[in-house]
C-alpha cells in the first residue's frame, strides 16, 4: 500500500533537528507522496526549494488566515508568480479562522477573497482552512466557488460535510478522528463521505493520532504516522484498507494534477 499525506508542515521548527530522517520514516512506511502546506509567502518559497530536491514532494503556496494581517504590499504578485512553479499543487492554506483572530476578521476576508478570485484566474485547487468561521467561509465559497479544492482537515459534523460536499470539494481526514474525547461529529460523519471525495493527512506536527501504539515519546506528529488514521478511516466506513489505500491515491492525483503512478514510482525509487 502506497499513501498520500496531503498535509504536512515539514518547516514547524518541531522537526529542525531531523527533517530528512522524518522523510527516511515517511518512505518506509508507505508514504509515496508528500504535500507541504504553505502558510505564508516564504514559506512557500521555501517548500519549493526543498520539493525540487525531494522526489515525491510537492506543495501549496498561499497565506494563512492567521498571517492576514502580516501580508506585504506585493504578496500577491509574489504568490502568482509562486503559482507557476511546477512543484505547487494548490493555493493555501487560506481561509477563515474565527477562533484565534491572530489576524482582523475583515483582513482575513480580504486577503481570502483575493486567494479565491486568483484560483479561478489559475485554475490551481484551494486547500482550505476553517475554524469557527463556517457560516462567513460559505457564503465567500458561494460567492466566489472554486472550481476544486479541499476541506484541510476537517473535523465538522454531517451537515457541515454535506455543504462543501455541494461545492464538489475533496474532505482531508486527520487524527482528529482518532480523538475518543472530540471526534464524535467526524467520527460519524465520515461514513458519508463518497469514495472519490476522501483525503488523508496527518497536519504534522500536529494532532498526533491517539489510537498510536506505541505513542512516540516526543507527542509529535509526523507522516510515517498515516497508516494509523488510515486504519480508522477503514473501520468506521467497513472499508478494505487495501482499497482504501488505491482510492485514496488516485483522489489525490486527480485533485492535485501530480504525476501519473508509474512516473512517481520510478522517481522515488531513484530519489
């Protein structure tokens, strides 16, 4: 079984110490592929470089609602212009986050609607974040629909699945649904989730899965650690994890525009 982690923030400061062995661990455990979010414009930059570098790896490239209010008076000349690199797949992380309003709410709205307007300009998918922001985020997605995208990580109820559903967006599952003490809404919603819709990733390294055994000393989350969302995933939607495995890739390829199975074989076995 070979996975996609469709969420990694390989440039937290939690994995300065060992990023290539946390690469070597990814491989090993059937991690073929690797999307790096962008939360802000150097981080992208800087994702791009590593990806050129790193066979199997790609990334998004956008700002961050929480990094709004930092942007600089360029930074979308800056993004577009990141948008022509092949290594980026996607625009974001952008969106709404109404819960920690690092950044004011109308700059967020601001900086998100320009993200929206510039995925339709480059047909590029948006890679979504929201929190506590559901309502406002809609109605910006009805306003300004993205021709594809994806929910990133997300932990809502069924109504909530079935409304970005409509928008024809993919869903990215974390080990948030792993959590016995919050994950009871995904936990049932996720069995509604149609099979050319489901995304797996691991947010590393946040929200290490609890169902993890044994749990790794230092409480990080890294990608090697996939197969265990992916075994849940399984068991709440009576799945075969084997197909679950093959969906999974081919949704992320069809999503992302990556490279076609045997290309991205060969290259990381070469890499």
């Amino acid at each position: 079984m070979i996975w996609c982690d469709i969420g990694v923030n390989l440039f937290s400061n939690q994995f300065d110490q060992d990023r290539a062995e946390v690469l070597e661990r990814a491989a090993q455990a059937g991690i073929g592929q690797l999307l790096l979010i962008g939360s802000d414009i150097d981080e992208s930059k800087q994702n791009v470089i590593f990806c050129r570098q790193h066979s199997g790896c790609f990334s998004s490239a956008g700002v961050h609602p929480h990094q709004a209010a930092k942007v600089q008076q360029d930074w979308l000349l800056q993004l577009s212009a990141l948008l022509n690199e092949t290594e980026v797949v996607a625009i974001g992380e952008c969106g709404l986050d109404f819960n920690r309003d690092f950044s004011p709410r109308p700059q967020q709205q601001a900086v998100f609607a320009e993200q929206l307007q510039l995925a339709s300009l480059t047909n590029k998918p948006v890679y979504l974040h929201e929190r506590d922001a559901f309502d406002t985020q809609l109605a910006m997605l009805h306003e300004q629909p993205p021709a594809k995208g994806v929910a990133h990580c997300f932990t809502g109820d069924i109504s909530q699945l079935k409304a970005w559903l409509d928008l024809d967006l993919y869903i990215g599952i974390t080990g948030w649904l792993c959590d016995e003490r919050r994950g009871a809404a995904l936990r049932d919603a996720v069995a509604y989730i149609p099979p050319d819709r489901l995304l797996l990733e691991t947010d590393a390294p946040y929200l290490l899965p609890r169902n993890l055994a044994p749990k790794p000393a230092s409480r990080r989350n890294e990608p090697a650690f996939l197969p265990a969302i992916a075994a849940m995933v399984a068991q709440l939607r009576q799945t075969d994890i084997t197909q679950l495995a093959q969906q999974q890739w081919q949704n992320c390829r069809r999503l992302f525009n990556t490279l076609p199975d045997d290309v991205l074989q060969r290259s990381l076995s070469h890499g």
